[in-house]
C-alpha cells in the first residue's frame, strides 16, 4: 500500500540558510500534519492542512510556513535556520472520509532529517 | 488543551518478561487514545488505537492496552516481550468531535525499553 512520503531523507544546512521539506500524503487523504521530533524529544505539532487550507497551528516558529498545493503535497519552508532547528521533521496524512477502520488514523512518513550547522 | 503523561522514561526488561507502560492524559473533553512505536532510525507506526467502544483494545505484535476512564489512563501491555520490541513507545491522543479527523496529536514524551536477550 502507498504511504507518505517525504523528501528529502536527510538534509545538512548552515546557520541562516533556508530549506525546504517536501510531503507527499497517501492518496486520498485530506488532511497532512508536520510535526518536529528533537534529539530525544516526543514528537510536536508544527501545522495542518485540511483540503490546502490551513487547519490547525502548533508550535511552528514565525520564520517557518507551510502550504498545500492542489495536487495536496505539503511544503514546510523554513528561513533563516538556528542549530536549534536540527530534528527530524515528519510529515503524516489521514482522512476524514475513509472507511471508518482508518477513518482518522494519522500515518506517518518516514521523516526528514534536519542538521543545522 | 490536552496532554499526556508517560511515566516510564527507560524500562529494561528481559525477554520474555511481561511489559506494561503507563500513559495518562489530561483533557476537558473526549479523546482518541493512540500507541505509536518507534524503532531506532524509523519512522512511527501505529500500534493500536481507541475511539469507542470495548475499552480493551488489542492491537499488532501481541500489543493490547486497556481505557479506563475513570483514571484517564490508557496503559499498553504485552505479557512477553522479544528483542525485536527495543522500541521508543508514544502514547498520544487528539479530542474527538466533529472534526476530530483533522485534530494533530499530542504527545507523551516517550519510553525507551530495551528487550535485553
């Protein structure tokens, strides 16, 4: 079965660069979460798209933005990048419309490793 | 807002030993109640889930965890555990409701358990 997908798999950026995490959901789910995971950290909420609009914020930093694009791949941009900022970044999709089993079951991609020098 | 409590940090057991984590959550309304495990290096994968119904819910792997309300609990267990299960577990939960399909999850901070042979 497809799942997410996200790319790319690792990522090496310099202090005050910018970078981009690409995700692709499962096909036909609607909605797509970015969650950042630190070394030895649960897993936080950054942001949501529900149907390309945005849905729900967490705790996503002003010099970080997202979108959902018509073919529903997600985009995290992240600007100006802090040694902070090294994680792993994943990306999961569900939907509110399957079969009620996996109805609003998140599954998870394989995450985008981050490292800010 | 929700959160969650994971009580455990490092467990050590030996094979074939029986396994039980605690999870506890906080939240003024109704939840989804989710097990998610990580191996080292990979992505999440859902364990088991509850939305309603049989609060014992059974889920891979030989995994069931039991719902009790009224301790706003959602403990996982196995009764023997194998190497192979070395594994960061998360409980997490999101509030249900009308659009609970689109609600991110909320994290506990994870336990390590390590299946010694």
């Amino acid at each position: 079965a497809a799942g997410v997908i996200q790319s790319p798999r690792h990522l090496i950026k310099e202090k005050r660069e910018t970078a981009t995490l690409k995700c692709y959901p499962i096909p036909r789910h609607d909605t797509v979460y970015w969650y950042q995971q630190g070394p030895g950290q649960d897993p936080q909420f950054l942001i949501s798209f529900y149907e390309k609009m945005q849905s729900d914020k967490g705790s996503i930093p002003d010099r970080f933005s997202a979108q959902q694009f018509s073919d529903y791949h997600s985009e995290l941009n992240m600007s100006s990048l802090e040694l902070g900022d090294s994680a792993l970044y994943f990306c999961a999709s569900s939907s509110s419309t399957l079969l009620a089993g996996a109805k609003n079951e998140q599954f998870f991609g394989p995450g985008t490793r981050l490292t800010v020098l | 807002a929700q959160s969650v409590s994971q009580h455990n940090h490092h467990v050590i057991l030996s094979e074939a030993a029986s396994l039980e984590l605690g999870c506890n959550y906080s939240y003024g309304g109704t939840v989804n109640l989710f097990w998610y495990v990580q191996y080292p290096g990979q992505h999440l994968q859902l364990l088991l889930k509850y939305f309603s119904g049989d609060p014992l819910v059974k889920g891979i792997k030989g995994f069931e965890a039991e719902f009790i309300k009224s301790k706003f609990s959602f403990n996982l267990r196995k009764p023997s555990v194998q190497w192979s299960d070395t594994a960061e577990y998360f409980c997490a939960v999101n509030p249900r409701g009308m659009d609970t399909g689109r609600r991110a999850l909320t994290f506990g901070s994870g336990t390590r358990l390590q299946v010694q042979p």
